[in-house]
C-alpha cells in the first residue's frame, strides 16, 4: 500500500505541474524534472521505500526506449539525398558541437565530459521546437521543412552519440569495436527479419483484441532484453534504446501499423513523464556546487554560448539554402530550446546518481531547465527576433 501512495505522489505532482505549465504555454519537462528534484532525494524526499524508487526508474527507462522506438517509427532515410539538407545538418551538429567541447575544456571537464557536454548541448528539443511550429502557425514558412529536417538529422546523430558514448562508459576501450559491430549486426538482424516477416506481421495488426498491442510490447521488450543479454555474454553495452530506434524504423514498413501505432502514443507520454520526474528524484544536488560562482559563471557561459551558437548555425543555413540571413534567424531562433534528448542522453550515459560527474550532471540539468524555457520564448517570438537581429547586422554593414 505504501508503493501506491509513492505512486499517488508521482502522478498527482506531475499532473499538478503539467498543468501549470501548458496553463503558461512553457514546456511541461523542467516542470516534471523539478517535481522530481522537490519531492526526491535532493528535497524533501516523500518517496517512502527505496523499492518505489527503483520501480519509478524502471517505468522511466520503459518510457525512454519508447520515446526511441516513436523517432525510429516517424524516422525516414529519404530526406539525405536532398539538396542542402546535408550542408544544413552538418553545419547545425559543427557549430555547436565544436562550441560546446570547446567550452566543456575551458571549464575543466575531462576529454570525456566535454564530449558528453557537448551533445548535451548540441541536440535541441524535438517536442518544443515542432511543438511550437505548429502553435505559431509556422508549417507553412520556407524554413519550417529545414528545421523539421534538423530534428530528423539530431535523431541520427543522437544514435551515433548513444552507440559511441556507451561503448566508452561500458570499461576497456578495446571492447568498443566489438559493441559496435555487434549493435550493428543486431540492428541488420531486426530490419531484416521484420521485412521478410511483414506480410505474417501485418494481418496481427489489424485484429480487434489484445493481440495488436501484446506484439508491438513483445516486440520492443523481447529485442531490448535481447541486447542486454548480448551486452552480458559478450562483457560491453548495447543500448537497449538504439534497438527500439531501429525497431520502430522497421515497423514503419509495414502496413496497416499506423493505427496501432497512436495507441503507443499514449503509453510513451506517460512513462516518458515518469522518466523525466524519476531522473530529478534520483538525482541529488549538491546546494554548495549550486551557489558556486565558478558553477553560476559556467553556467551562465554555457547558456549564452549555446544560444548564439544555434543562432550562428541557422544564420549559415538560411543563406547556403533559403538565400536570407533573417530565415536563417529564425531557424536559430526556433531551434535554440534544449529539452527530453540532452536528459535522455545524460542519463542513458552517466545515469541521475552519480557522484564521479557532479558538475556536469548539475550543469546540463540547470542548463536543460533554464533553456526549455528560455527557448520556447525564442520560439514563439522568432519572428521578430530574426527580424530585429537582421536589421541591427545590416545597419553595422
């Protein structure tokens, strides 16, 4: 009975403060992560038993590896061979990739953290940047196809971050090539055999009862412990989320899916809220780092730094593809909110309770907050924010 009051406070704080902030038109994930952070281990802790903590987490990780398998599904492949679209996602992960690194050095992170730093800061916030487009009513812009692709783009490189970043974490570097060759052989394995099993698949779908929903379930959870259970025989990591990824491109293939596919939906919004809420209650803040002036100043270093360098990108990509320096403010503008990936891969990577990461784990989370906030003004104002800022530039030229 007590696990069902922890998870009472669970919902309800989260209910409470989702409300509160789609009331306030800002993004409901600094909301859930400082629930978590209030009512977990850093405040007041009213999480009763260290089982509800370690069932919270759970149900966090089942909504991460199907927020994984949600991009994998929406994902497509074609958009690459486009024009300019390479140029545009290149220039987006350099610019602010190499900013990022070159920050996290200035600081004193290791090789290591600043490299984690740095994808942190890199992938923008899929949900508030289309989440805006379509509040603002800005589908129908010329740059509204670029940013959507940037999104597309982060998807790809956030699964080469997670391949990469957990084959370091997993212990011997000589371990790295067999984690990937065998994440890769994994990864061919699933999109082959879902395509020669399409046509049985298919017909599964479109029954009426349970039968729909236990498969796609079977399917994620069957293949995720599938790469656990490679990971451990084989002594290195394989990201049980990078196979969702691939797995729901996969499901993507076959038909009469989609249906099936909105009911996911739904599972993935309320345990990707729990993960959001589990990630701030098991992560423990230490209030002296906080209150640091070093900390304060690198943290007001990274924010300003990732905000003008989504600017600069964007500014590169307006001119290369829409042949307008102000279109490309407004993609940066629209792009400059940090959200669900930067705390997905923290967490995939290092995990919330760490000690061996304090400052970077702190950074990323106050970084994160700060700017999903932050951002979604730029977004909602990235109209007249490109506007002003072109036509300061061309009054200095």
């Amino acid at each position: 009975m007590i696990f069902l009051v922890d998870l009472a406070v669970v919902t309800v704080s989260c209910l409470v403060l989702g409300l509160a902030s789609k009331y306030l038109r800002q993004a409901a994930i600094p909301a859930y992560i400082i629930a978590g952070i209030i009512l977990g281990k850093s405040g007041f802790d009213l999480i009763s038993s260290e089982a509800s903590y370690d069932f919270i987490q759970w149900l966090g990780k089942v909504g991460v590896i199907l927020l994984m398998f949600y991009i994998g599904y929406e994902f497509s492949f074609k958009g690459i061979k486009e024009p300019g679209r390479l140029f545009a996602g290149c220039t987006d992960f350099g610019v602010n990739f190499i900013a990022g690194f070159a920050l996290g050095l200035l600081i004193g992170l290791s090789l290591l953290e600043a490299f984690i730093l740095a994808s942190a800061v890199y992938i923008s916030s899929s949900a508030i940047v289309i989440s805006s487009l379509i509040e603002n009513k800005r589908l129908i812009y010329p740059e509204a196809e670029t940013i959507v692709w940037l999104m597309v783009f982060e998807d790809i490189i956030l699964a080469i971050l997670l391949v990469v970043l957990t084959s370091v974490m997993s212990g011997s570097l000589t371990l790295i090539p067999v984690c990937l060759a065998t994440t890769l052989l994994l990864i061919i394995f699933i999109l082959t055999l879902i395509r020669r099993l399409s046509n049985y698949i298919s017909p599964l779908f479109e029954r009426d009862d349970e039968i729909p929903i236990l498969l796609i379930f079977a399917l994620i959870f069957g293949f995720s412990a599938l790469a656990y259970l490679l990971g451990v025989s084989l002594h290195c990591h394989i990201s049980e989320v990078i196979v969702a990824f691939f797995l729901g491109s996969a499901l993507s293939g076959v038909k009469t899916s989609k249906k099936l596919f909105e009911t996911t939906i739904s599972f993935k919004h309320l345990f990707l809220t729990i993960f959001f809420f589990s990630f701030g209650m098991l992560f423990q803040f230490q209030f002296a780092t906080l209150s640091s002036v070093y900390f304060i100043l690198a943290l007001l270093a990274l924010i300003t730094i990732s905000i003008l360098g989504k600017f600069a990108s964007g500014a590169l990509i307006g001119k290369r593809l829409h042949g307008s320096l102000e279109t490309g403010l407004r993609v940066g503008a629209y792009t400059t909110p940090r959200g669900e990936f930067s705390i997905v891969l923290l967490a995939v990577v290092i995990g919330p309770g760490t000690g061996n990461y304090e400052l970077l784990v702190s950074l990323v989370v106050a970084y994160v907050i700060i700017l999903s906030i932050m951002g979604s003004g730029f977004a909602r104002h990235g109209d007249k924010i490109g506007r002003a800022i072109a036509g300061s530039i061309k009054k200095l030229i």
